[in-house]
C-alpha cells in the first residue's frame, strides 16, 4: 500500500453511527498539536540536511590536509639538510677568515710605513684647497656684489617707467597716443594730458600671439607714483600695471578680483534599527490548553486514543536525537584543520625562505671571502710600488690645479662681462643727463631756473630740462636731467669756447678713471691733428677705434 503524503489536515472518514453533524465538524485539540509537533520536526530535518553537506565538505577538506601534511613533511626534510650542509661548511669558512685576518694585519703593518709619504700629500692639498677655497669665496662675494649693483642700478634707470598690461594692439598704432587715452579712460585721469608728462611709450619684446604690454617713461618719478596709485581704478578689469623691474625679478601681476572659497558639508546618513526577529517558541510534548470548541462535549475533548500516546513518546526521543545531531552540527562548524594547516604551511615557507636566504648568503661570502683573498695578494704586489702612486698623485693634483685655474679664468672673465654690463646699463641710465660745470652757486638757489638760463643765455638755445640739482658737496657741478636724448644740447657746447664753463656727459666712476689713463694719448693725437675723442672708455679717431 502507498502511504499517502504528510498533510496537516484530517483525512475524511465516514462518521460513526452515534456522532451528530456538530462533533464531525470538529476535531480534537491533540490533533492539532501533533500536526504543529511533526511541522517542528520537518523545520530541523531540513536543518540535518545541511549537515551532511557540510560533512560531505569535511570530508574533501580531510584529504587535502593529508596531502599538504606530506608535501609539508618534504619540505621539512629539505630545510634539514640545508641546514646542515650550512653548518658543515661553516668551521672550514672560519679557518679561511682567520688566515685571511693575518694577512691584513701584516697588510697593515706595511701601509703604517707609507703613511708618512701620504700625509705629506694630504697636507699639500689641503693647503691648495684652502688657498683655492679663499679666492673662490672673494670672487663669489665680488659677484654678488655686482650682481646688486646691477639690479640697483637698472631699478634706478627704470624709476620713472610704468608697464601698462592688456592693452589690445593695432596696426601702425601710437603707443604714446594709446598710453594717454588708457590713462583717461581706464586710470580716471581727465587732466593727464595737462599734469602728467609721458616722454615715450612703446610695445616690450616681439609680436606674437599674445599682447605685448607696453613700456611708458613718465617725466619724474612723482608723476609715475600718482599714475601708480590710480592702478586701483583698474579692479575687476582685464587691465593691469606695474613697475619695470628687472629681467630676473619681474613680478607676475595678478587684476585682483574677489575669491570665494567653497566649503565641504558632510552629513551622517540615518542608521536603520534592525527588525527584531520574532522568537519561536519551544516545542513542548504537552498539549496548549485551547477553549473548546462550543458543541463539543467534556467527553469527547478529554479523551485520545492510546497510540496517539505512544507516537508523542516516539517524538520525544526523536528531538533528543535531534539535538545530539545538533551538537554534531556546531561542532563540525568549529573546526578549523584547514586554516591551522594553512597557518603551519605558511611558517614552514617562511622557514625555507629564511634558511634559503642564509643558504645564498654563506655562498655570497664564501664567494667574497675568496675575492677578498686575491685582492689582498695583488694589494701586496702593489704596496711595492706605492711610491710611484704617490708621484701620480701629484700628477694628478697639478692637473686638477690647472683646471681649477682655468675655471677661475672663467669666473673672472664672467666677473669683467659683469661689470661691463653694470658700466652699459649705468650710461644707459644716465644717457638724457648731462652735467654742468662752473655755474656759481647762490644761496637758495632753483637749480632748474639756472640750469634754463644757462642754456638759453650760454648755450644759446632753449630746452626742456626735467630736474636738476647739485651733486655732492657744495660748489660742485649742477647733474641736469632733459627729457630726451641730450644729443642737441652737447652739439650746442662749442658756444662755451673761451669761457670758464663746460658741459660733460654723467659718466660712471670707473669709466671715469679708465678715461683719465688715456687722456694723454688723446691729447698727443690731437696735437697731431688728428679728430681724436673718447667713446665709452676707448679712444676713436676718424670714426674707427684707435689702437696703438
């Protein structure tokens, strides 16, 4: 007979002959509870099918460590007898070492008599390296200070100029034009024109790309502080002005404009409480106390069958055995033979690795040990001839002497082409100056109404003159600053023939003297008859350097 399949509901029966409709309605409250037990014992059989899989896992796992154990016991054999061949070699190494110690103490023994020689070598250099040191150090001082000097004097040549930024470029366009428009329009000066004076303006470097800004020379450093400070009038435009600074100290100018920093703002997202599960309850052998059904009589729920007892019973020891497999389960879970396997694999590698790498390095000194050997024997050989090491030593350092010098050469002829740029860029400063001589002096005197009068009365023509002042101490000569090149002014000085006064370019201290060495030689060429006169500090006749 085919047993029909587990179902929690009653299998319909034909009633009894005694029972009314009301009590084949209903069915007893054990019924229930047996169906609720045998529902339990479902939930945790399939729990045990899960625990032959995992027993099935077991089962591979046991087998894998039988097979690392034994590739573990070879790999513990062979660190053996590394170890051990290590250890064989070790007391042969040691009496190597000790033979090769003696040599180097006799080695030792030997150098200690050339020490002397090498001293003396030593001392030699160290006196050079001194000497060589002191001159660098006054040379490099010697440069720095040139190094100012020309900066101070190319700041000072560019007092009076301004670098106006951005101004868009045209063809065939007047910068003095464009520089005088920009100040009006972009500065807010309306009066430019009548206060400021602007002596010339041009485009700096070659057309490209990109605009080239433009240098614009003011009459007095006065009128460029206040086109300067008008710069503010420029915020939030693509305009921008600066002072004309040296090649290797331009500084990079930045239209201010307002900056805004952006903040981070971080947030915690919401955290989640977790559902609380809902707690089953235990299974229990004895029936839960329900209200009977309302037709039911006190009989008929009081009452079950004997076998109905006994399959209860049979339940009961079917969760004891349950729970033993339970243990089995939790116990099976908690072994951990594959990671403490796997734990042991990867110390015994370390312990290769180690043996292996101490394996490599006695071969690695044994190999230095032998190398070391055969250069004490040739260090022996050449002991012997250490004298004329010493000798190309000297060589050596006599070679090294000359490069040295020639390097000096270097610096100092770096150091001359320095101060001839100082000298240039000096003349170029001072090429609209022109300095008067003789002019008497007055107390509260206006150098400038005397430096006009003086060239309207003496030098028989009128000029545009910036500035002027007297230099030095009193009596000395008016320094007169034009607005141009003096060129005209200079042209005009023959009118001074058999007077006391005299006109000169302002010329820098050493071009001064340099002059004052030649001013025999021109004179002699002069009273020869010759057109003899200076240029910079050379002497030039009939256009052409003369040279003697």
């Amino acid at each position: 007979m085919v047993q029909p399949p587990f179902c929690s509901t009653p299998n319909m029966v034909h009633p009894p002959r005694n029972s009314s409709p009301s009590m084949m309605s209903q069915r007893p409250v054990w019924v229930d509870e047996l169906f609720t037990n045998m529902r339990h014992i479902e939930t945790r059989l399939d729990k045990h099918d899960q625990i032959g899989i995992l027993v099935s896992s077991m089962n591979m796992k046991v087998i894998q460590v039988e097979q690392e154990t034994k590739s573990l016991s070879e790999r513990l054999a062979a660190v053996e007898i590394s170890t051990q061949y290590v250890s064989d070699q070790y007391e042969d190494q040691k009496t190597k070492c000790n033979e090769l110690k003696s040599s180097v103490i006799n080695i030792e023994k030997t150098i200690k008599t050339q020490h002397s020689d090498v001293s003396s070598v030593e001392k030699k250099m160290t006196a050079q390296k001194k000497e060589i040191e002191q001159s660098f150090e006054k040379m490099k001082n010697l440069n720095e200070k040139m190094r100012e000097d020309l900066l101070d004097t190319q700041i000072k040549s560019n007092i009076e100029n301004l670098v106006f930024y951005n101004i868009p470029e045209k063809d065939d366009e007047d910068c003095l034009e464009e520089s005088l428009i920009f100040c009006e329009k972009n500065l807010k000066m309306p009066n430019m024109r009548e206060s400021i004076q602007i002596l010339k303006a041009n485009r700096m470097g070659n057309k490209g790309e990109r605009i080239r800004p433009i240098l614009v020379k003011f009459g007095s450093f006065k009128q460029r502080e206040e086109v300067r400070k008008n710069g503010k009038n420029l915020k939030d435009t693509n305009f921008g002005i600066s002072e004309q600074l040296p090649d290797s100290s331009y500084l990079s100018i930045v239209n201010p404009s307002l900056q805004y920093a952006q903040q981070m703002q971080s947030f915690q997202p919401f955290q989640q409480t977790p559902h609380q599960q809902m707690v089953q309850p235990p299974f229990c052998s004895t029936p839960n106390m329900v209200h009977p059904p309302p037709n039911s009589s006190p009989s008929m729920m009081s009452q079950r069958p004997v076998w109905v007892d006994e399959l209860f019973t049979n339940m009961r020891h079917i969760e004891t055995r349950l729970d033993k497999l339970d243990q089995i389960g939790i116990l099976v879970s908690s072994m951990k033979v594959i990671q403490e396997t796997k734990s042991l694999s990867e110390r015994l590698a370390a312990v290769e690795i180690s043996t292996q790498y101490v394996s490599d390095q006695y071969e690695d000194q044994k190999t230095k040990c032998n190398e070391l050997k055969s250069s004490v024997i040739n260090i022996e050989k050449t002991i012997n001839t250490q004298h004329s090491d010493v000798s190309s030593v000297e060589k050596k350092m006599t070679a090294q002497k000359k490069e040295i010098e020639q390097s000096f050469e270097k610096m100092k002829n770096l150091n001359e082409k320095m101060r001839e740029d100082l000298l240039d860029t000096q003349i170029k400063s001072n090429i609209e100056n022109l300095v008067f001589y003789n002019i008497p002096e007055k107390d509260d005197e206006d150098c400038l109404e005397e430096s006009l009068i003086f060239c309207e009365k003496n030098l028989k023509m009128p000029n545009m003159i910036l500035k002027a002042n007297r230099m030095g101490n009193k009596g000395d000569p008016i320094l007169v600053k034009f607005g141009s090149f003096n060129k005209e002014v200079r042209k005009n000085s023959k009118n001074l023939k058999d007077t006391n006064f005299g006109i000169s370019e302002q010329l820098p201290g050493e071009i001064q003297k340099r002059r004052k060495t030649l001013l025999p030689e021109l004179k002699k060429l002069r009273d020869e008859g010759h057109k003899a006169y200076f240029v910079r500090d050379k002497i030039h006749v009939g256009g052409k350097e003369y040279k003697k």
